[in-house]
C-alpha cells in the first residue's frame, strides 16, 4: 500500500504556480528525499501532506485517506521549517503532552532516548541551544509513533557533527518499518539517507529514481585530453557529445555516453590522443542539469 | 485535553511576568490603598473602604489575568510555530481554544482569591458565606468578556503588537472602568465612557454583592452583551487565524 498519493496536485498561489501538476506515490517502509533549489515547491507539498494547505486542484492520499484523516488518526508526525518551543515548558514536558496527543504513541524514555535528550530532559526549552532545540522537534516529530513522518529541511540550523547524529537517529526510526520523506537541498543528504530521491524545480518531479539512477541519467560525464596544437573540429560530432571546451591545450567534451564516444576518438579520428580522463557524473551536476531553467 | 489544561497552566505559573502583574501587584496595591482608605466609608453605600477596595483591586486582578494569560501567549504561539506543531498532531481545533479559555479561567482565581484573604487577614472584612460565594462567582464567571478579548487580540495581532495593545486594554478598561479610582471623582465624559465599559459593568455588580444588594439588571445585561458581542468575535477572529489556506 502507498503511504503517500499525490493526483495532479496544483497548488496556486494567486498567479504564482508553487505546484505544477505532482503526481507521486510513495511505498509505506520507504525512505524518499524531496530534492529541489529553494521554491522548487517541496514545502509546499510538505504542507498539503499534513492539511496545512489545501490544494487549488488534484487529490493527496496518505495511507487511503485524506490529510486531514491522516492527521486525526495520529499517522503522520513533522518536523516543520520553523517551530519554537513553549519556554517555560522543559524538554520531557513538551514531549511527553505532544506524545499524549496521539492514540499510540512511544514511551516517553525510548523518545528521549532516539533524540539524544535523556540528559536534557529537565532542561527548559528558553536554556537549550539551537541545536538541541532541533533535537526536540525531531523528538515531538516522533513521538507519537506515526507511520509516516515528514522533515522539511530538518537540518537547516545543524553543525557537521549534529546532523550526522541526526540522519543516524532519522535512520533508526526508519528501520523500525516506518515511512519517511525529507525535503532538502543537499544533494549530499539525499544520497546519503534515502533509498529514492525525487527531484522537483518549478514544482514538476524532474527527476525519481535511486541517487545512483539519476546521475546515470545526466549527460554528465565528461572525456578529456591533451590537443596540442591539433585542431578540435569534428569533436562535437562524436556519438553522445553534448558540448565542446577548449582550457589552454586540453579539450573537455561532455558526453551522455562516454563508452561509444572514446570508441569513436580512437576509431574514427586521427587525433593524437595524450593523457586522457574520463570523469563520470556527480549527483550535483545531475542536480545542476536537472533544476536549472529551461 | 486535561493533560493540555494542565501544561497550559504550569507554564503561566512559571511566567514571571503573569505573577508580577496578575498575581502580586492586586494584593500589593490593596494592602497600600487599604492602609491609607480603608477606614474611609461610603456615603450612599455604607460600605467601607476595606471593602470597596477589596472588590476593585479583585476586579482588577482578574481583568489582567484574563487579558494577560490569553492575549500574549496565543500571539506568540501562533507566531513561533507552536499552533502549527499542535495543528499537526490529532488534538481537535476546538480543544485548543476552549482549553485556552479553561486555563485563563482557572488563572483568574490566585488573584481574585489572593486579594480576598487579604482583605480578611489585614482589614479583618467579613461578609456572610452567601456573599462571599456571590461575590467570588459572579467575578469569576464576569471575566469571560475579557477573556474573549484577550483571545481576539492574540488572534488578530503579531506577538510585539499584541504586548502593549493587551496592556493598554488591560490599564484603559481598569482606569476607566473605575478600578483604581471611583467613577464619581471623573470628570462627565469619563464618566459616561465609564458606564458603557464591561470592566464598569462587571465591578458594578461586585460592589452591589458586597454591599449587599441584589447587582444592578443594567449591570449584569451589559456584561452579557459584552461576553456575546467580544465571544462571538473571539470565535471569529480565532478561525480567522487558524485557516487553512
């Protein structure tokens, strides 16, 4: 069963188009990252998935029901881009009232202990540092146990080492057969900790596939060599070429298929081949190609 | 929800500024004003300083901490992402504004009864039992007008506008309404923007009990009014803030 259907979702704001048409399903017990530039439509999407928002048109399911079902029933929990605290409520305080709100919620140890804040669990939430603050809506996110949890850019505020912690914690609930999607613009996160990554600019899926899909799928890979002083005409009409550069006395060709483009230079030039590199693509210049404006 | 009544209510206790104005300044400026007037007594009502003093600063009392529980905190919350935090768990719409207005109701009671164990300890008034109830309950229950406006302007306003428009409402209807000095030494126009205030209304009838006397019908007609009209633009401007767009 999906966790999440999108159905032609069309999300206007006034003459602004933020969602353009998604359709997406997402499998319950997977992990998917929503990458995209700033605007390319992910909090929004975000944001109709928990009934925040309503669409303008088209239909979102989440587990067989509408988003404001879904939330009643206690199956999604979030962890949104803003969201402060009650400052006179300490960390156990709030997250044992947001866990008493669901009907299944975890224990209240196993929360703290899943967020790292069993130590701070007596700590008022006006005396923690940023970092810590996000580790307690990472902790209200989950505590009521829901199936599907959604991170809208959840480590925006984090240094190196807390988001590490933080995928290895988001990991964790993964693994207890629960559904999560996070929006990020880091291409390095999305490779790192989903086992899908949808690409959406303009608020249109781009791109969806496992990471190493979609840099397969990029005209990204480049072949390079030493020319000299030969000349470079010909090159851009070797099979799979896109583009031709010429840096001092070194040609860059960027190809989609490097394998039938050295066949080519080797068979069907006269070139003088020197010092060759083949580079294949990263999932940045994937991500460049895909989102940059057509 | 008690379990949301309960957490609504220990973070207002361990709020500095809900103890400073609502809970200690009504008994502090009782037992100043009582030790200067208190043997005063009341020509047309017979009733002593003491007593008119106590009622008045209860009055006040209870009409900040409506306005302060509700006002501030709601706008903030709506503001930093709180509201949005709770609108995404399955706790119903509904509940958080009638918890809202539970837990400002139960807020009114350390200082309305505060001000009264004052009054008995230091100036040793005492009413019969069915006064004191009288008394205690009718200005407990006439706070749901303020209540009601204090939820509006957390509703309609951003945290830093709501913070000093409660406190010039919260002062304005105290002032005016005759809480920190009597009606009859304003001057006429005051006077008669006064008598249109729910905060005149609802001390009104809190003088008449203690004095006694069955409330005035006008008294207790226009804290009515008020309660509907500013409930009714509670209701309002609260859906106003929670839509989903």
């Amino acid at each position: 069963m999906n966790a999440i259907a999108f159905n032609g979702v069309t999300k206007k704001y006034g003459d602004v188009v933020a969602v353009d048409g998604l359709t997406l399903d997402i499998a319950a017990g997977s992990t998917v990252a929503l990458l995209g530039p700033n605007g390319a439509g992910k909090s929004t999407s975000i944001n109709m998935l928990l009934g925040l928002l309503r669409p303008t048109s088209g239909d979102i399911k989440v587990f067989g029901n509408g988003p404001d079902e879904a939330v009643t029933r206690g199956d999604i929990g979030a962890m949104l881009q803003e969201g402060a605290l009650i400052p006179e409520l300490t960390v156990r305080e709030s997250v044992d009232f947001i866990r008493r709100l669901y009907p299944d919620p975890l224990p209240l140890d196993e929360v703290l202990r899943m967020a790292e804040l069993t130590d701070l669990a007596g700590r008022r939430a006006d005396k923690l540092s940023g970092g810590q603050t996000q580790r307690v809506r990472f902790a209200l996110a989950i505590a009521g146990g829901p199936k599907l949890l959604l991170l809208d850019e959840p480590t925006a505020a984090m240094d190196v080492e807390s988001r590490r912690s933080f995928w290895d914690n988001m990991r964790a609930y993964a693994a207890q057969g629960r559904t999560i999607v996070f929006a990020t613009h880091y291409l390095e996160e999305a490779d790192q900790n989903s086992d899908r990554v949808v690409v959406v600019a303009r608020g249109k899926v781009v791109a969806d596939g496992t990471a190493a899909e979609i840099k397969s799928g990029v005209a990204g890979h480049t072949v390079s060599f030493r020319l000299g002083l030969q000349s470079a005409a010909g090159l851009d009409a070797l099979p799979g070429v896109s583009a031709v550069e010429i840096q001092a006395d070194r040609v860059t060709v960027r190809t989609g298929d490097p394998d039938a483009t050295l066949d080519a230079l080797y068979r069907k030039t006269t070139l003088d081949v020197r010092d060759l590199q083949v580079h294949g693509a990263d999932l940045e210049d994937a991500f460049l190609a895909l989102t940059k404006e057509s | 929800m008690s379990h949301y009544l309960k957490i609504e209510l220990l973070r207002m206790v361990r709020n500095k500024r809900y103890i400073i104005f609502v809970v200690a300044f009504p008994v502090v400026f009782y037992l100043l004003y009582s030790n200067l007037w208190g043997d005063q007594v009341d020509e047309t009502t017979g009733l002593k300083g003491a007593v008119v003093l106590m009622v008045s600063m209860a009055a006040y009392g209870a009409l900040a901490a409506s306005i302060m529980s509700s006002a501030v905190p709601w706008a903030q919350e709506r503001h930093s992402g709180w509201l949005r935090q709770l609108q995404i768990t399955p706790l119903p719409g509904w509940a958080i504004i009638c918890t809202k207005l539970i837990a400002s109701m139960v807020l009114v009671l350390p200082s309305l009864l505060l001000v009264g164990l004052a009054a008995v300890l230091t100036q040793g008034v005492s009413l019969p039992a069915g006064e004191w109830a009288g008394l205690i309950g009718s200005l407990w229950i006439g706070t749901i007008p303020f209540i009601a406006l204090g939820l509006t302007i957390g509703s309609l306003l951003p945290p830093d506008t709501a913070q000093p428009v409660a406190m010039i409402g919260m002062f304005g209807l105290a002032l005016l309404g005759g809480l920190w000095f009597p009606v009859e030494v304003m001057p006429s126009a005051m006077k008669s923007i006064a008598q249109v205030l729910p905060s005149y209304d609802y001390a009104s009838i809190g003088w008449k009990i203690a004095a006694g006397d069955a409330p005035d019908a006008s008294s207790v007609l226009g804290v009515v009014g008020w309660a509907v009209g500013l409930g009714a633009l509670a209701v309002f401007a609260y859906r106003r803030a929670t839509v989903r767009a």
